[in-house]
C-alpha cells in the first residue's frame, strides 16, 4: 500500500470545518476501535473534531479509550465532514445525520462510494489497520498508547484475535507495532472476552436450545428470539458473536444467528462462513453485505418461519451456486 496515494490524508489536512465521526449502529470492536482512533488522532492535530453512534456502547467495548466521549446521533447539529468507518454506506448508522461531504473509511467489498475520499481496501484485514496507515502517513509520532489500544482493539477483534482467514504477516506486523506504541494484548483480550454477565450465560443456554442443523449438516443456526433478552435481563449488545457457536461444529460450512427485531419489524441475520462458502454473496441476496467470512443481512418477514425459510432458500442457493455438497 502507498501510503502517499492517500487522497483522504490530503484532504483532512487541508479541512477546516466541523467533523464528525461515525460508527455503524451496534457497534463491533474494529468500528468503535477505528473511529476513536481517527478521533483521539484528529483531535491530536486541531481539528474540531466529533464521533458519534446511534447506539451506546456495550459493556464490551466500554475499555476502549474515551469511549465515554462518543455522542448519541442524531443530534440536530449539521457538520461539514461526515466520515463513516468499517460500515457499507452512512445508512448504516442507522439514522438521519447532517453532513455537507460525506466519507467512507472500510475494509469491506461494495457498498456505497461517495467520491475519491473515500478509503476502502477489501484487502485490509479491518478497517483499524486502514485508520493506522493513514495516521502513521500523516505523522506516526503522534500514535499514542490510548491510539494504539484502539486499532489494536479493532485488529484483534475483527480478527478473532488472529484466528481468522483476514489474519496475515502484515497483521501481526502490525499488531507487534502496536504493542510497541503501547497496546496490552493480554488486557484487550480479558477486556473484550471475560467480563460476561450472568444475565449472558442465561441467554447464550437459551439460545444454544434452539441450535439446528440444516443441509445435512452443512449448515448450522441458531435463533435469538426478543423474548430471551427479557427473560434473563439482557440487550441487544449481548447477542454479539454467538453465531460463532454454530460455526465451531465439525463440518458446517454456513453458520447464521437469527435475531429477532419487533421493534424494526425484522429479523436481523449474521452470517459466517469456514472455507468455501461466500456468505457474502448470501448477505448481498438479502440486501445486506460484508465479507466472504463473515456478512449479515435484515429480513423484512411476519414470522420467525418466513424469515428462516427466506434465508434457508438463499443459503441453499449460494451451496448449489458453488457447488459444496458433503
């Protein structure tokens, strides 16, 4: 990557209004890591600088540095510079925002391009090594140990802490560049991994209850429903990675979690994959996106049976399309 063929760098040298940071809404490790990295680094050289999210910050990810900092969108204001990180367009947000220049910052295949600012690499293990070669291009010096813990927080965890297919030299090149400027590896891990509630262990047997194979055992999902988070007194947040549970069983090749939203009237979806399938191409059917790895979807359905049937008939699909049969 050369780092001087960064159109954005020059640009937000040069820029003098409002900024404004954006995550998507339930925010992951890499989009909060990332954009409080951009933040803490923008705020470091004078900018007048913003980050914000629609939804608070879950328990956990509320270790990352001055998390406290970021604001509730939307807040009425109108800023000059909206960049958006580690998300497929500003419709991620997942509400209204006011900006004049719009821009993207990601790591994923597709979605929406806003002009030559934008800075996207499908190449790029996460979106926070994308944040690291803008700030070390602009002047590395400034990378501190809050700074460092925030990409390292975004690599790690996007990452699955270097496990994933997305992990390669350059990511532990970078990792051990972080640790240098100050990233603790040991505590991101305790921090983001073993702070569970209770209240989770409660949800996560409940949702184990509902877990089924699918195609032979080519597919395996399990089901959130709403009623669970009330039932053991937990959130939304809560539901984070545990469709990784169907995708540790031998010989699946698709795992999904199936979340049900009454109050968006939708079922959301998360979608993983091991080797050969590109569940992206599933999530994109659906009208959603991500990686070949790992995408999610919504799916607009009545019932928990029209939803998993609209998404079993896209799975299928996608297994015939390249042909992966036990």
């Amino acid at each position: 990557m050369k780092r001087e063929s960064i159109p954005l760098l020059d640009f937000l040298k040069e820029a003098k209004g409002k900024i404004l940071i954006l995550t998507h809404e339930n925010p992951d490790g890499d989009a909060l890591g990332s954009a409080m990295a951009l933040y803490l680094f923008l705020k470091k050289v004078g900018k007048d600088v913003t980050v914000g999210c629609k939804d608070k910050i879950p328990h956990f990810l509320d270790f990352i540095p001055h998390s406290e900092e970021v604001i509730s969108i939307p807040d009425g204001k109108f800023y000059d510079i909206g960049i958006i990180v580690d998300s497929a367009g500003f419709y991620r947000a997942g509400t209204e925002v006011k900006v004049a220049t719009r821009i993207r910052i990601d790591h994923h295949v597709g979605g929406e391009f806003y002009g030559r600012y934008d800075y996207i690499d499908p190449k790029s293990p996460a979106t926070a090594a994308l944040i690291y070669e803008l700030i070390s291009a602009w002047d590395e010096t400034k990378i501190d140990a809050d700074i460092a813990t925030c990409i390292y927080a975004g690599l790690a965890t996007d990452t699955g802490f270097f496990k994933y297919s997305n992990t390669n030299e350059y990511t532990f090149e970078l990792a051990k560049k972080l640790v240098h400027y100050g990233a603790d590896p040991n505590y991101v891990y305790r921090m983001f991994s073993e702070r569970e509630s209770i209240n989770k262990m409660k949800l996560i047997a409940k949702v184990l209850e509902t877990l089924t194979l699918y195609e032979d055992g080519l597919v395996a999902g399990i089901t959130i429903f709403d009623r669970f988070f009330r039932e053991t007194g937990t959130e939304y947040s809560d539901s984070e990675g545990l469709v990784n549970y169907p995708r540790s069983i031998e010989g699946v090749e698709v795992a999904f979690a199936l979340i049900e939203k009454p109050d968006e009237g939708i079922w959301k979806v998360s979608l993983r994959s091991k080797v050969n399938a590109d569940v992206s191409k599933i999530a994109e059917r659906l009208g959603g996106g991500g990686h070949k790895y790992a995408s999610g979807a919504k799916i607009k359905a009545n019932s928990h049976k029209e939803a998993l049937d609209k998404l079993l008939s896209e799975i299928r699909k996608q297994l015939e399309l390249q042909k992966i049969h036990h």
